[in-house]
C-alpha cells in the first residue's frame, strides 16, 4: 500500500458545483435477501446479500439530500438485452429473470426520475449518459450501488476519463467479497475518483 500511496495523484480542492447522483444496480437479483452472501444466493446467483443491504442506509442518506436540494438522481438497471451481445458475467444474465431487474422498494426511483438501462458493466457503454450529463450541466457525478469491483469501478473509471468529477461512496457501495470492495475503493481513490463516505461527500458538496 505504500507504493500505491506514493503513485496517488495529487488533488486538487473540489471547486465543483453541479452533482449528479447515480444509483448503480441496486436491483432484486444483486442485492437479495438480507442474509449472509452464501446463503442470500441460493435465491439469486448475482446477490451480494448482508453487504448490500450495510449499504442501504448510506444510499437513502444520498437520495434525501439531493432531492432535498433537487439535484439530479439517476439510477441504472442491467438491460436485458444484453445477451445479445454477450453476457457480463458467465451463465445467465438478468435478462432470463426479468423481475430480478426491478431496484429494490427501499431505494426506489421518483417517477420524475431516469432509469438507465444499460448493456455492459460502465453506465457510459453504449448508453447516451455523457450527452445527458453534458446537457445538464453536470460537473460531478457521486455513485453509489453495486458492485464496487465491478459496474461501480467500470462506470468511475470511464466518468474520469470523460472529465467528469468523479465521487463514489464507500458505505454506499456494495461487493460479493470484502477484500475485491476495499481494494478497488483504494485503487479508485489513487487514480480516479475522491472516495469518501457519503456525509463527507454530502458536506464537501454542501448538500448535507
């Protein structure tokens, strides 16, 4: 870890001022029941059980303050018709358990709200987010959802590389195993995003 320590960037203070929240694949099959991992995916085989619902609480803290403030909320979903261009990870893919898509009732999206649906692990793949984002002037884009180590990771790293202020929350993000979660929140914080629990990410962007 010192050798990461010594490559971080050096960062500058945040001088944003128009966030964007995106809620990452808080969805039935990959959050699950409120169990052990294990045990939460004999009833959906992507669930990341106890350690997305530990997350729960961090992401209904983000969602309050940005709606309070009525800043833009945007949440993503796996598109089903993802298995036509190849599945994201091996097996089946959401798209043969169609209600396994929904996001989950404790974090569910206002009407007013935009669901993304989107074909790979980055939010930006194949999807039209960066136009949106230019369009409403977004500068800052916080995430939060699941997995760390996988469409949270993908999505930082292609918002970073679009020049967007990158932000993810570490209590509100989730992962199958502890170890893939806090080494890609470490590798994300040296490289490409401020990593920082939401009531820091909340208070640096005056939303708290």
């Amino acid at each position: 870890m010192a050798s990461l320590a010594r490559y971080s960037r050096t960062r500058e203070p945040y001088a944003g001022v128009s966030p964007t929240l995106l809620v990452v694949d808080v969805t039935k099959a990959f959050v699950g029941p409120d169990l052990p991992v294990a045990e939460a995916q004999e009833t959906w085989r992507q669930a990341c059980g106890n350690r997305a619902w530990a997350a729960v609480p961090a992401i209904r803290r983000l969602l309050d303050s940005f709606r309070l403030a009525r800043r833009p909320v945007i949440f993503t979903t796996p598109d089903g018709g993802q298995r036509w261009t190849g599945p994201v990870t091996r097996g089946t893919t959401t798209a043969d358990i169609p209600e396994g898509r929904e996001i989950i009732p404790a974090v569910a999206p206002l009407k007013s709200e935009w669901v993304l649906r989107k074909p790979k692990a980055s939010a930006f793949f194949g999807t039209p987010l960066v136009s949106s984002l230019i369009h409403s002037g977004c500068d800052t884009l916080v995430i939060a959802g699941g997995t760390t180590s996988g469409c949270v990771r993908a999505t930082a790293v292609d918002g970073s590389s679009y020049g967007f202020e990158m932000m993810v929350a570490e209590d509100g993000c989730f992962d199958r195993a502890t170890l893939n979660h806090l080494v890609n929140l470490a590798d994300l914080d040296a490289k490409y995003a401020r990593v920082l629990p939401a009531s820091q990410i909340l208070a640096l962007l005056g939303l708290e």
